[in-house]
C-alpha cells in the first residue's frame, strides 16, 4: 500500500508530490511527512495522516537558501544564519512573503511561515527535483516519537500515505532548533540540532520561550509529547527489574533491559540514539510487560538540552 521507494526514484517521488500524494522522506534530523506546501489538500492529509491539531504549523522544506526566502521576508539575522547553519538542523520563523503561494493551512494561518534547508543529500535531490516547497512535519501519529528509520515511519503510517523514501538511518537524530526571527529579539522555540550556544555565538543572545502556553506559538512546546506507550521516569539513579533502561554511560547496576544512548556519554551520538531507543525500549517493554522506561541523567549543555526536551515531553503526564 505504502511504497518504499530508494534514493533512485526521486524522480517518482517528486511526481507522487506532484500529483498531491504524501511522501515520507529522511532528512538528517528526523523523516518527514512531506506534501506540496501550495496544494491546501495535500497539506490537510498531512494533519489527517498525523491525527495532528489543525493549530500546528508545518515547516517548509527547501533546496537552498535562494529559494527558502522568496516565500519569507528575511532581515540581516536569517542571512547571516543561514549562511553558517543551511544546510542544516536550523528552522527560521519569518514573516511570510507578500502573495507568499504557500497554504494558509501549512502555516496554520500565522503570518510566519517555518522555512529550513536540510543537510541531506536524498533530501536535497528530491526538493530540487520537486522545485517548490514541501511542508513536512516529523512522520510520526501526532504525539508519538519522532521517526528516525523508514521503518519507523511505515510502522506508524503505513497505508496512510503513498510512499516512504527510504535513505537509511537520520544522523542527527533530534528535530531541527526553531528560532523565531519574527519579532524585535529572536527566540528559541525549540531547542534542537543546533545548539543554543552555537547560535549565540553568531548573533548574540537569545530569548528562550515560556515552555508552554494556551495557544502555543511552536506546538512542539505541547507538554505530552513524544510519548512512548510506556510510562517514561527521568533522572534515574537506581532500576527496578520491571523497568527498561534507557542508557547514557556506563548502565545503572541491575538493569535487564538496556538501551545505550552513548557508552561514552556523547551528546551528539546520545541525540541521533534518542528516538530508536524509546522505539525499541516501548515495543520489548510492552511485549515484556515491563512497567516503565527508565533514563539515565543527561547533561543539558550543547545537545543535551533539546534531548532533555524531548526526554520531560516523553515523561509529561499523557492528557
Ligand atoms: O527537523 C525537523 O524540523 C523535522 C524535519 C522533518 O524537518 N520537522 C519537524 O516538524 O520536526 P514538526 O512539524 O514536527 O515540528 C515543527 C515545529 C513545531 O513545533 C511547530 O509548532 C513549529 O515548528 N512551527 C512551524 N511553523 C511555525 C511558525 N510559523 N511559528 C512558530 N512555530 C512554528
Ligand atoms: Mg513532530
């Protein structure tokens, strides 16, 4: 039902895009959902295939950076970002251009529109081959953990969507870093790829925003989120045996169920670990019924703090 498709057919996948059809692809954070961003329909069966609230802005995807700010009003801040980060794991939130064709349904009708440039190779030649952008958000049901495999994605969407483009493991492994360049200071809505420090090395300090609100400004702010099926326990310093281990260094004694984020306490290797490890930690736990996912302590500096982000998203009480 679902095609899986090789890094050879992007000219297919661009023409399923084409034709309005939904196509996962790989980037190096996490696969994406992608859909024509200037086709309102596609883009509604993106929310549909995610069972995603209708107030979540999708992030355009783009070829280069030319391309990325003709749908966006850039000022002197994108540039000089774009120019260091893109490729990369960097969103810029700017103003959306005058006649901007992009749909108001992939901005959830804001006047900012969510625009990156991956650092993918297969993800490149498609968004070239396409030539417009393509509005994916991470290819998961919503609230669920984010896919860094093909299979990942078809586990959770398969029939739901006409292809996945399969280019093998994400080597980031954690969503791209949202900056907010839209107001008078910019703002750190998500933390993720690029650290908050190598941000504000190049352009100075950055605002980080309230982790929550009403009507969030970047929905990946919603409290339960990333949710394995397991109940998640941070900060763990002991395990009991009807729990799984989520692993950040040498394991905590006793524990029978590992998975090793990084032996060697690698922040990097820790965040392109992090989503395989819930997967595989929430499928044997449940198969096992063990009670609860377990982690390790992680430092919050560099990567760290978006995988702590995620790790507090994972553990939020479920509504
Ligand atoms: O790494 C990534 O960013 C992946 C890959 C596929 O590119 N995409 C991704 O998309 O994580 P998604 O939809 O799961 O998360 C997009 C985040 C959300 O938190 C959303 O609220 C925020 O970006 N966002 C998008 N457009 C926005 C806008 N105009 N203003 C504020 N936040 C926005
Ligand atoms: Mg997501």
């Amino acid at each position: 039902m679902t095609e899986r498709l090789a890094p050879k057919d992007i000219a297919h996948a661009a023409a399923l895009l084409r034709a309005g059809k939904l196509v996962a692809f790989g980037t190096e954070t996490v696969y994406g959902l992608g859909a024509d961003a200037c086709n309102a329909q596609a883009v509604a069966s993106i929310y549909a295939a995610k069972g995603r609230p209708s107030f979540n802005p999708l992030i355009c995807h783009f070829a280069d950076a030319d391309s990325a700010f003709r749908y966006v009003t850039p000022n002197e801040l994108a540039a000089k970002l774009a120019a260091k980060f893109w490729p990369g794991p960097l969103t810029l939130v700017l103003p959306r251009a005058q006649n901007c064709p992009v749909s108001q349904l992939a901005g959830a009708g804001l006047p900012t529109l969510a625009v990156r440039v991956p650092a993918h190779d297969t993800a490149l030649a498609l968004l070239r081959e396409f030539r417009g952008p393509v509005a994916a958000p991470s290819a998961n049901r919503s609230g669920r953990i984010s896919p860094t495999s093909a299979q990942h994605v078809l586990t959770e969407l398969d029939g739901r969507i006409a292809a996945v483009l399969d280019s093998g493991p994400c080597a980031v492994g954690l969503e791209s870093t949202v900056l907010d360049l839209s107001g008078p200071v910019p703002v750190l809505l998500r933390p993720g790829g690029v650290s908050l420090e190598a941000l504000e090395a190049l352009i100075g300090p950055i605002q980080q925003a309230a982790s929550e609100s009403l009507a969030p400004a970047s929905p990946g702010m919603l409290v339960s989120h990333y949710a394995p099926a397991l109940p998640v326990r941070l900060n763990a310093t002991g395990v009991a045996p009807d729990e799984a281990l989520l692993a950040f260094g040498p394991p905590l004694p006793g524990a029978a169920h590992i998975f090793q984020l990084s032996e060697a306490q690698n922040l990097q290797q820790a965040a392109a670990n992090l989503f395989e490890g819930l997967h595989v930690l929430d499928a044997q736990g449940t198969k096992l019924e063990l009670t609860r996912i377990a982690v390790m302590p992680v430092p919050s500096h560099g990567l760290g703090l978006a995988i702590n982000d995620r790790l507090t998203r994972a553990a939020a009480p479920r509504v």
